[in-house]
C-alpha cells in the first residue's frame, strides 16, 4: 500500500531524530555526550509528582475527562495567565491538550483553509512549517537578519504579506536562538497584525525561562486589540520539566477554541487524565522549584556561553531565554575543510562522541543548535571534545 502524499511530503523533526540516533549509540555502549534534545534533565518536581499519585490512588485518573480538559485545569490556566500576564480569560477561552505541540496542530486544523499563507520566522521551531502544510496551508519563511538576533521587522512582515496571509507565528523566547522580542517590538507587530487582521500564535512556551534580567513580555498583553487577535500556546512541558506529561494548552477566542475542541474530540478525546491533575498542581502549587531551574540554566549559560564562544569560527550572540546556543559555524566548516553541516555533525558524533542538531531543519542550515538542558560537567566535556576535534581537523 502507497502512503498518501501529506505523510510523504512531511519532514520529520529532526530534534527527535538526532535525540535517537545518540541513544541508540548509547545504548551500544558508546560514551555519547548527547546536546540534541530540548527538554529540561531535571525530575519533575515532587509535589507535582505527589499530586499525580494522589489522582491515580483516588481512582480520579481512572477515567475520560472533558476533551478540553477536566475544568480544575481549565480554571487553573485562567488564573496562571491572571498572574503571569495580568490578563482576565474565562475556562470557556481555554483548551488543555496534550503537549504544546498538539495545541498548535490543533489551531491550524481549526482555522486555515487550503492555500491559507501562515508567516514563519526563520529560523523555526522545527514543528511549525510541516503543521501548517498537514492543514493545506503555506507558510512562508522570513529570516531575522542575525544583527537583529534574528528578530523580523514589520518591514519584513508587510513586505511578505498577501491576501492570504492568515497567521504569524511568534516563539519568544525563541527556539533555537534564545532571542526575546522587546515590548516596543511586540508592540508594533502587534498593531500590524490588528491592522492587517493576521491571526498573532504566541508560542510562549520558554516565558519563564529568561536570564540575566531579560523581561518576557507576553505580546496578548499590550492591548486589548491585540489580545484579541493572539491565541497564547503555552504548557507545562519546559518551565516544570514535565515534557513527558503531555500537557500544553491554548487560549484565546472562544470560536477558535470551541472549533480546536470539535477537532479534539475525534482525535484524542483528552490528554491524559493522570497528568491533568498533575498540571493543576504544576500551575498553583509552590513556583520555588521553577526558580530554582530557571536559576540552574542561567549559570549554565553564563559559564559556557564564553567557551563555545571561543571555539574557532563559532559565531553567536549571547542568548536571553530557552536553553540552546545557535551558533553559525560556516567558517569552522571552512577550517575544517568541510562544505556541509550535516557531514560535520556526523563525524563529530562518530569521531568526538558528542551530538548536536543540524540548523537546517530549523532554516539555517549554517547553523548547528546545542541543547544546555544537560549538566555542566557534560557540557564542558563536550565543549573540550569539539574543541579537540576542531584543532585536529584544522591540521588535516
Ligand atoms: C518544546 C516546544 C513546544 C512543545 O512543547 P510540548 O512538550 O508539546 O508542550 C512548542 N514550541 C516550542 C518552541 C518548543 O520548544
């Protein structure tokens, strides 16, 4: 049997890909130093653990739950983005889905038509751009220019702009280069989406996960036109290390969510109940442990930000959020007389033991991303291999 041209076309995440193929080195035994997967080393924390076994032992978890989720949660994101954005929603604005990335598959199934134009940011989160085209429609790529922290301009924005054009995606804190928009940014390409009545994705989900005094502003929140015209994705996944939960949700017009959940409702009927209930205790309970990850990252950050840095023909400006460096290695590839940033990361998995992802799968192929969510002994091991593998390849 043929598989049809949708799953033909799609491109797989390369994250995970790159995530496999060091575990399955690993698993032969291999001492893999593995930089690729983006998702926080810590345990999920203990009354968020305890709480999950309270739902199961209560047999509450046993059962279905609401496809938009059980309303405790519903009423739990109310207030976090109370809180955390000082904006009033009410449950009926909310979704619970499983994982922030299910939430935004949702959108696109909801809104866009065949041939809707969807603008994407490059360099992307690896997921956006095969979403949109599993939904029949078309983004289109714009590239920040790296002096601007690889930031758009409305500029940019207007000039991509067609009577198609539907949605924006936004990811600020940004994976994979860690750049945050600033408010006056935000602000501005808040009024051109209002203008322009494009549809703002706010994927927030590295909001609280910013470093060294950088702010997060939440772009819903600089006026009630915008708020209006923005549907926040957020989740629990990275601010609680909780990626294996699945729990994301969405917020934003009561159309657009009522027609996400319709789409729910056939395809998984819920997220998983046990982890709803784990949520709600991720969203009220005590935040300390998130300040202390948040603070975890940030050291790591600031110690080997310099050092990779300092590696021959790395070039990248300092991060303010999420956890990955996006350095442009084109001129180490010159050094080490390779064309092609695939082949180097796969001899310096081969030769060096240590994985990285590709930029191309998220446009910039020049690119490779480095994954700080990893202890800091293993992160300077694997600074010192690159470093060793570089000086040698110089030679050659
Ligand atoms: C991790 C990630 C998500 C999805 O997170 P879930 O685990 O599905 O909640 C969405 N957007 C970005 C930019 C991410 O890095």
């Amino acid at each position: 049997m043929e598989i049809s041209t949708r799953a033909q076309k799609l491109e797989p995440s390369v994250t995970l890909a790159a995530a496999a193929k060091a575990n399955a080195l690993k698993a032969q035994g291999k001492d893999i130093l593995s930089l690729t997967v983006g998702e926080p080393d810590f345990a999920t924390p203990k009354n968020i653990q305890q709480a999950a076994i309270r739902a199961i032992e209560s047999g509450k978890a046993s059962y279905y739950t609401p496809s938009a989720g059980i309303p405790q949660l519903r009423e739990a994101v109310v207030q976090h983005i109370e809180t955390y954005y000082q904006l009033q929603y009410q449950p009926k604005n909310v979704i619970v889905t499983d994982g922030a990335k299910f939430a935004l598959y949702l959108l696109f199934q909801a809104v866009l038509n065949l041939g809707d134009e969807v603008i994407i940011p490059v360099p992307y989160w690896v997921s956006y751009g095969e979403q949109v085209k599993l939904a029949e429609g078309v983004p289109v790529f714009i590239t920040g220019a790296q002096e601007n922290e690889f930031k758009v301009t409305v500029d940019q924005l207007e000039a991509a702009r067609t009577n198609k054009t539907k949605m924006l995606i936004l990811n600020s804190p940004s994976n994979p280069t860690g750049m945050i928009y600033s408010e006056e940014e935000l602000r501005s390409i808040g009024e051109w989406a209002v203008a322009n009545n494009i549809l703002i994705v706010a994927d927030d989900i590295y909001g609280r996960l910013v470093y060294n005094g950088a702010t997060f502003t939440p772009i819903a929140s600089l006026s009630e036109a915008i708020r209006q015209q923005t549907i926040i994705i957020n989740g629990v996944s990275k601010s609680y290390a909780m990626t294996g939960w699945r729990i994301g949700y969405a917020v934003g017009d009561e159309t657009i969510i009522s027609a996400m959940n319709d789409i729910a409702s056939q395809s998984t009927s819920n997220p998983t109940a046990v982890s709803q209930y784990a949520a709600v205790e991720a969203l009220l309970g005590e935040q300390e442990t998130v300040e202390t990850m948040r603070q975890a990252f940030e050291e790591r950050l600031n110690t080997i930000y310099p050092q990779f840095a300092a590696l021959p023909g790395f070039k990248l400006q300092k991060p303010h959020g999420a956890f990955y460096l996006f350095p442009n290695i084109k001129e180490t590839l010159d050094l080490c007389g390779y064309t092609d940033v695939t082949r180097w990361v796969d001899d310096l998995l081969e030769e060096a033991q240590v994985a990285l992802v590709t930029g191309a799968g998220f446009g910039a192929p020049e690119n490779v991303r480095i994954s700080y969510a990893t202890d800091l002994a293993t992160l300077e091991e694997a600074i010192k291999r690159i470093a060793a593998f570089i000086e040698q390849k110089s030679k050659n």
